[in-house]
C-alpha cells in the first residue's frame, strides 16, 4: 500500500535543464530509479549551533550537539519538462529565477476546492505595504480571507483538492507542496498531473480576480523598471519634478509617535518631522546633491531619531519607502514595499475611468516648509465645516488592518 508522501515540487523555465537551476556546488548524478532523473544529495552546515558559544560549551560538549541538516534533490522530466523535487533543506540550493513564477500557487488556483481553503498569504501594495499570513480552523471559502481583490496580491494559498486523487492537500507559491499517496515509480506521473493542471484556466471561475496584480520577479524587466525609477528620481533631484514618486512608510506607522526623520547614506544631518518626497530632496540639496544614481538608491536609508538625530526606532532602505507608478511598452507597474507589480491593463483603465470622473476640489497651496500634517492641520482650520482627519486611523468592519480614510472630510459644493 502507498504512503502518503509529502512533495516540494518546482517546475523550471522551458528550455532549462537542471543544471542551470542549482546554486554553485551542487553535483547531479543520474539516478537509476527513474528513466532520465538526476539526483543529488548532500548536507549543510556541520558543527555545533550558535548557541553553544553562548553557552561557553567544552568542546566535548559541543561534540554532543553537533548536527547536519541533510538534503535531497530530485530532477524529473515529465509531460516534455524538468521538474525539482526537494527534500530536506533541498528548495535553498535552488536558484528561484530557473523556475515558474506562480506555477504552485496556479496549481492550488486551479485544483482546489474554492470552499476548503485553510490558508492565505496575502501582500497589499500600497503606500503602508502590509503582508499577512490567514489561516482558518476549517476549510472555508475565500471571504473568510479578508482578501480585497481590488488591491491585494495572493502570494501563496492552501487547501484541500476537489480531486481526492490528485492529493489531499495542497499549498503553493512558485513551488508546490503536495500531499499524495505514491511510490517512487509514481513520481514523474505526480509530476505530470501538476502540469495538466497548471495548464488550465478553471480558476478564472472562482479567482479570476487574482490577475489583476502580479509581483514581478523577472530580473532584467526589474532591471528596466529600476532604471525608469532612477530617471524620476534625478528628474525630481535636478528640477524638483516630483510627479508620480511619493515616500511613505513601509510598515503601519503609529501617528502618536514623536520621533523625527533623517536620511542617511549622503552625510546629511538634517531632521524633518515627516517622512516626505519634499523633506528627502531638500536633504539631498543641502548635501548639493546633483544626479542620482542606482547607487543611491540601494544605499540611502530612513531612520526615526530623536532630537539629536540619533537612531530611536525604525529604519529602513529608501527602496522600501517609495511608491511610484510608471508605464512601460503600454503596461502599467506600480513600485511599493521595494517591489514592482504589473497591473492588469483592464484594472488600470478602470480606476483611470474612475479618478477621471471623480469631481475636483481646489486645495489652497502649502507654505514654505510646511509637512503633510501642518499643511492638513493649517487647511482645516480655514474652514468650520471640515474636519481634518489625516492620522486618524480606522479599522472599517471585516477589514484586517486600520487605514487612514482621508485627510479632509467635509461637505463640498
């Protein structure tokens, strides 16, 4: 009788072959239980954990606590492709960019039962990039999720399948776990059953939806987006032109804190109370900044300080805090949480139609020096029958984190 095995199973690009998927160091055989499969196995690492120079262990002591972490590495070919199967640590000395982006999380789309859901990573990009992880006690369908499928990227889903036979659960990004009775002869015919379905369109029926964005994790198209970012930034250096580019925060940001801003990576000692597009440029001018450079955006950094301007928080890379939108060869992509997504081009003409339509309010212009929260705070006060609500944070009914609903409400005519 067949065990149920659990399988950690990739597909590679067409045209790879295993050995352009593999990290350095890594030697495959060929392996005789399967007609064309190639093996590798090996262990990582040796010698005693971090924790035993804390512990100040002998060295008899740390003979006792001395381990290996063992992996394996299968590669398939099924269905006229090459497939990885990894065991162990084995998914970590595979390169991900040999391999098809989504092909796990297609096949969970597309074999699942859409109302035996049990888990959900879900990534929001937006100005405040949220990443969560759901999971539910029992199967449930995809509202138990709180998925905005107007502005949420699924990275990962699981469950159970429809077919019994295909496994009984399945989970998947760009790899695929799946849990399946069968014996090792059965391997390559596993593996061609995850490319039948990954072929289909059947969750365009219950997940349609989940086109709309897509993380974009193909280097040189990476490469040519970076570049058009780039050229916004050292247009907005050397004119000031700073349509399109915003800077916000990474993380949700709690508005009570009294922290400052500083930028870091240029020598610049000067504090803001907000982090803004306005604030980093003026930073740099004062640095007599001119140009930018790819340079500079891999190695400036945003830090909370104090008074003084030392460090007393967060930190993080420039690239995390930009938000910037830019269309290239007629696609529309959208950098948030330092990463780039493609939106749906249907989507995209949606919400322009939408933006397009919305009536226009005529705001007073900021004063020199003015931050988002004096400039709100200062507009508000011109007009009793607005509220100012910028840094006021809400958490609306079925929603799974607070979000700040507009900088002004009132009655406009």
């Amino acid at each position: 009788m067949s065990n149920t095995q659990k399988l950690s199973i990739r597909l590679l690009r067409d045209r790879l072959a295993p050995a352009d998927a593999v990290r350095d160091g890594v030697d495959l055989t060929p392996w005789d239980k399967l007609e064309g499969a190639l093996i590798s196995l090996a262990t990582l690492g040796g010698g005693a954990p971090k924790w035993a120079g804390f512990l100040e262990l002998s060295e008899d002591e740390k003979k006792k606590v001395f381990n290996h972490t063992a992996f394996g590495l299968v590669f398939v070919q099924a269905s006229g492709r090459w497939f990885a199967v990894s065991f162990g640590m084995g998914h970590v000395k595979l390169d991900p960019a040999a391999f098809e982006q989504d092909f796990g999380l297609r096949v969970v789309l597309n074999s699942v039962d859409p109302k035996q859901l049990k888990s959900a990573d879900v990534r929001t990009p937006d100005e405040n990039t949220l990443s969560r992880r759901t999971q539910t006690s029992r199967g449930s369908d995809q509202t138990a999720f709180a998925i905005d499928i107007e502005r949420d990227l699924v990275r990962g889903l699981a469950g159970t399948p429809k077919d019994a036979g295909f496994g009984s659960y399945v989970a998947g990004t760009d790899g695929l776990t799946l849990n399946r009775k069968l014996e090792i002869a059965e391997l390559a015919k596993a593996c061609a059953d995850t490319d039948a379905i990954y072929q289909k369109t059947d969750y365009k029926t219950d997940f349609g939806w989940i086109d709309q964005i897509r993380h974009i994790r193909e280097q040189e198209l990476i490469d040519k987006l970076d570049a058009r970012l780039v050229e916004a930034l050292a247009k907005a250096v050397d004119e000031g032109e700073t349509d399109g580019i915003h800077l916000a925060f990474p993380v949700i940001y709690d508005p009570e804190k009294s922290s400052l801003i500083r930028y870091k990576g240029f020598r610049s000692w000067q504090l803001y109370a907000d982090l803004d597009l306005p604030g980093y440029l003026d930073a740099l001018k004062e640095r007599e900044k001119a140009g930018y450079s790819d340079e500079d955006l891999r190695n400036h950094t945003v830090h909370e300080v104090d008074d003084d301007g030392h460090d007393c928080g967060g930190k993080w890379k420039l690239r995390e805090c930009i938000v910037f939108e830019t269309e290239l060869d007629g696609t529309t992509y959208v950098f948030s949480g330092g990463r780039w997504y493609q939106i749906d081009q249907n989507l995209a003409k949606e919400v322009q139609e939408f933006f397009d339509t919305t009536s226009k309010v005529d705001m007073p212009a900021a004063e020199a020096d003015e931050t988002e929260e004096t400039y709100n705070k200062r507009v508000a006060g011109l007009d009793a029958d607005m509220i100012c609500l910028d840094r006021r944070l809400i958490k609306p009914t079925g929603a799974a984190s607070k979000i700040e609903a507009c900088d002004f409400l009132g009655l406009f005519c």
